[in-house]
C-alpha cells in the first residue's frame, strides 16, 4: 500500500471545501489524510465539521499574537507534530507569511473562486459579476507570498451568460468541490512517483 499524503487545511468559515476533501479521502478519490484542521476564528463552522469527522482540529486568533512571524512559528510547531507534509487553504482568508512559506516551499495550495490572474482577492464572485465577465470560474494554484499570484495548477470555467449571484456560487462551488481533490490528487501522486 502507497504512503498516503498528511494535509493540512486551512479555513476561516464554513469549510464546505474541507468537507469535499474530506469526502474524497474516505471514497478513495484522494489517496491523502486531512490530520488537521487549522481556523483563525473559533466561529468557523470548519471545526465543527472537523469534529463531526473526527479530524483533530484548532484555532487562533491572529490578533492575540505580537506578530505574523509569531503566530506561523506557533503553527509550524503544531504542523511538526502533526506530520503535516502540505497545507491546503479552503477558504483561509489571510495571507501566508515567510515563516509558512519558507517551512512549506512549494507545498502549499490554494483554491480560488475566479480564473486568475483576473479577479484576485476578496469577493472574486462579486468582482466577476461587477465586471460583467462572460465566464467566472475557479483556479488550484501554489501559494506564494502574493494574492492570489502562484504557479496555476488546474482551472476551470463556464459561461455566466447573466446569471444571477446565487447561481454562479452554487456552480462555483460545485466545481471547487470535484476540481480540488482532482489537482490535489495528480499533486500527490506525482510527488510520491518521483
């Protein structure tokens, strides 16, 4: 039997991208274990789907640190002790500083609701339909130290053709949902091949 990637995901809210990825590890879509959940709020429903999986899970809160540098070097620790081998965002709505990024190189993901580079940043549902796209869409790419502005791994897209806001979430998340464990899943395999 293959080794099977240890993740970590981060999230700020719901965490309905957490609970697909959880999903495609327990049917066999995604040969990886979710062994934490990291919220940076204690409201976010993530933990108490994390719960409900039996995922171990914790939060922070950012403010309650003197630093960014403070808080990652906390979570690098906990991410130790965890095995975490990547970090996979869904929906963590705060930059990635030097000390993640140096402990993680090229081993952090993201999952973003537009077809970057257009649309980076918050609401890119709302920019997309402000703008009058003709498509919106949904990009898995590498994290850097920038918005939304690493190496695209897999995107997807469809026609807006005056859809209303409502429908373009659902369609979007209905592709985050297959789209990420698919990228994560090439990802992972193609690590473990080499």
């Amino acid at each position: 039997m293959k080794n099977r990637t240890k993740m970590a995901v981060f999230a700020s809210g719901n965490g309905s991208n957490f609970q697909a990825l959880y999903e495609a590890t327990q049917d066999g879509r995604l040969d990886a274990d979710i062994v934490l959940v990291v919220a940076d709020k204690p409201s976010a429903y993530v933990l108490e789907r994390a719960k409900q999986a039996g995922v171990p899970a914790f939060s922070f809160t950012p403010r309650e640190y003197a630093s960014k540098q403070a808080y990652e070097s906390m979570l690098v620790e906990k991410l130790d002790r965890a095995g975490v081998e990547w970090l996979v965002l869904a929906g963590f709505m705060r930059l990635i500083g030097p000390v993640l990024l140096g402990a993680y190189e090229n081993r952090i993901v993201n999952i973003h609701p537009s077809v970057l580079p257009a649309f980076p940043g918050k609401d890119a549902i709302g920019q997309t339909l402000e703008a009058g796209a003709k498509e919106a869409g949904v990009t898995v790419h590498f994290v850097d130290e920038g918005m939304d502005t690493g190496a695209i791994i897999a995107q997807r897209s469809f026609t807006v053709d005056g859809a209303d806001r409502e429908t373009v979430e659902r369609k979007i998340h209905e592709i985050e949902h297959h789209l990420y464990p698919e990228s994560l899943q090439q990802l992972f395999s193609r690590q473990q091949s080499v």
